[in-house]
C-alpha cells in the first residue's frame, strides 16, 4: 500500500467514514477503477500522487486520462473526490466522510 493511500485510510478512520472497497471496477467495458467506491453512495476516491515529481497524473497524457475516466464516470451516475498529497488533510477528509454519509442517507 503506497504512503499515500496509508493516510487517506488512518483519517478516513479517525472520521468514522463509511465502508469503502478498494479498487473498484466501474465502467463496463473499461478496466478502470476507482481506488475506493461505496456503491451505496455512488460515490467514490481516487488518490493522485506524484503530482509535484512529474508523476503520471501530472503529465499531460496522464491528466488527459484521467479526464475522460473522470467524464465516463460521471456519465454512469458516479461523484468522485479526488485527493493529492497536499489536499489530504483532516479537515478534507471530514468533509469527505460528511459528504459521503449524506449520500447515504439520501440515496435509502
């Protein structure tokens, strides 16, 4: 598990945040996956490291990726929080689990 998804998971924890699945298949014909999902939700984390050491998501043809899984899964009815290093904070992460636990409740 990278550092990254360590964090996200111990504050994710310390929020008392819904159960989410890791490495969630979402498009029917495409192997993407998020890195966590809750289907109750619909809602889903994607993790995005590297961003400052020229990682895959901050190249060009990787943001370019990542838009069009971003698009088909907004297409398919999915809402997804995306996090880099910088942005995983308590605070976000609050928020984060708040929003999740409405979209819950709304959606019983």
């Amino acid at each position: 598990m990278s550092k990254l998804a360590s964090q996200f998971e111990k504050l994710w924890a310390l929020h008392k945040g819904p159960a989410l699945t890791k490495e969630v298949k979402f498009h029917p014909s495409r192997r993407w996956r998020f890195d966590y999902a809750s289907d109750c939700a619909m809602g889903a984390i994607e993790l995005n490291g590297g961003v400052f050491v020229g990682g895959r998501h901050s190249r060009g043809m990787g943001q370019v990726k990542d838009a069009e899984k971003m698009r088909e899964a907004a297409y398919l009815g999915w809402n997804v929080i995306t996090f880099t290093t910088k942005c995983l904070t308590f605070e976000n992460i609050g928020r984060a689990v708040a929003w999740f636990w409405k979209r819950i409740k709304e959606r019983k």
